[in-house]
C-alpha cells in the first residue's frame, strides 16, 4: 500500500475503528469500470475513496453512547443520524483535505443509488458480493434473485454504511484488492441466496459462513424493528404531527418517556441488560 495510502486510512481508523467500524480503500475507477455509466462516480478513476461498514460492536460503543450523547435529532432514524455523526468527524479529523460523504442510503433526485453500496464492498476487498451470475446454471428461472455481500469474518452480520471520497487525492498505483470467496462453491451459493431472497427475515444467511461475532438478542430485536418505530421501541414518545416552531434539540427534550417506560429506556441503553429474544419469523 502507498505510504500515502496507509496514512490516511489509518488516521480515518483511529477515527471510526474504536466505534465498531471497519475501513477499506479502493480507486473509483475499480468501481466505474464494472457498473453502467449511470452509476459512475464523476471523478477521475485513480481518486482514493475508502469503503465504510459497521460490525456488531458498532452498536454498544457508537449507538448506544449516542443516543446517550443529546445529538438525537427527532423524525429520523438514529442509527442513520449515529453514523452521518461519526462519519463527519473522519471530515473534521481532516481539515486540509475535501472528503464528501456519500452514506449507503442517498438517492440523486430521480432516485437512483448514489453509491451501490455492496458494489463498493466487493471491489474494495471488504465483503463478496454474491450474485445470480455467480451460480452456474442457476435453478431460479424467472424469478427475481437480488444479491448479498458476505464478509470474511462477520458473515452477514455486518452493515454497509457508506463511501468516504478524497477529490484531489490520486493513487493510481494502488494495487487492486480482491475480497475473500468464503461460500466457493454452488450449492452454498445457492442456499445463501435462497436464504437471503427468501427467509431473510429469519437470520439465516448471515451464517453462511461462520461468523466471530453476531449481533446480540438487543440489536436484532432493535434492527428488526421499522426505523420509524425505533424511538418508541427505546421508550420515547414520537414527537407530535402538529407544526411547531421549536428547535429539533428543544424538541426532542421534551419527548419526555411516561413514567413506566423511562426504566425500559434506560435499560435497553444499559449494556448489561437485554430485552427477551428476537421473535421468530
């Protein structure tokens, strides 16, 4: 790796790594050159980008604190809000440089992706994405059959969270990362992306390969619940639909819990406490 390189994604590390993140760069042009020109990234193709993704920890040392911080903002998921969070110190903890944050959830305005996310893990060596292409003479017919990201040592219990851009920043000797092939061969492929297109509710395909950690009872009972949900599943009330000219942080002080759910929030902030398993499919 350059030494350029390998001194910014250790800085962007020191940053995000101690929260449950984990960092992976790559060259545009290695995710330019295998999607249509509709997805291209508009820079030149030696551009640094680094890959983000969280992993299980990410959820007691960077959720959890934050939601205990006071920067919850009201009428947006927190786990999007924690990691735009994180993500803008890695900019602050780079002041000389242009770094644009593109998170694995923006949309231009006709509403296409701004960034494949799982395209970007598999060409930054993060995550295999596998796909239908992948499994030789497939038996799905006409079915649509979308495809899943595997990581080396997480399985699927991991999340990608977005792409973190240096314009201005070229490394065109930046040698091409290949990510780990961990379900080589097709009858795993085939169960993995079965399980994923059609039990995904279940967990299943996260263990297509073993993983070193997975998700704890709280996160998937938390990860399983609708974003727009969330708040009341951490005990607070959902803000009210009536227009009101209070600021968002006067606002979510208000969202004071009732008096029986204030120990359920605190609880569930608690990493020593987890509610009761995760319900079945």
């Amino acid at each position: 790796m350059e030494p350029q390189v390998a001194e910014l994604k250790q800085k962007i590390e020191d940053t995000l790594c101690p929260f449950g993140f984990e960092v992976y760069p790559f060259q545009v042009a290695w995710y330019n050159a295998v999607l249509p020109s509709a997805f291209h990234l508009p820079l030149p193709g030696p551009t640094l980008a680094f890959l983000v993704l969280s992993t299980p920890a990410m959820f007691d040392r960077a959720l959890k604190p934050f939601l205990q911080s006071g920067h919850l903002q009201p009428l947006t998921d927190p786990v999007d809000q924690c990691v735009a969070y994180h993500l803008g110190r890695v900019r602050k903890s780079l002041p000389e440089l242009q770094v644009e944050v593109i998170a694995d959830y923006e949309v231009h305005p006709n509403r296409r992706p701004k960034i494949l996310a799982q395209t970007a893990a598999h060409v930054a060596g993060a995550a295999y994405y596998y796909q239908r292409q992948d499994v030789e003479a497939d038996p799905w017919g006409t079915q649509r059959i979308s495809g899943v990201c595997i990581h080396p040592r997480f399985g699927g219990w991991f999340a990608i969270r977005g792409v973190l851009l240096l314009p201005g920043i070229e490394v065109p000797d930046l040698p091409p990362t290949k990510p780990l092939d961990c379900v080589p061969t097709r009858t795993d492929r085939i169960a993995l992306l079965e399980s994923f297109n059609f039990h995904w509710r279940d967990w299943t395909y996260r263990d297509a390969v073993t993983p070193q950690e997975r998700y704890s009872e709280e996160q998937k009972a938390y990860f399983s619940t609708p974003p727009a949900q969330r708040l009341a599943l951490l005990g607070l009330a959902q803000p009210s639909r009536e227009p009101s000219s209070a600021s968002p942080e006067l606002l979510f002080t208000t969202l004071i819990p009732k008096s029986q759910n204030l120990s359920r929030a605190r609880g569930w902030l608690s990493p020593r406490v987890s509610p009761p398993a995760s319900p079945g499919p």
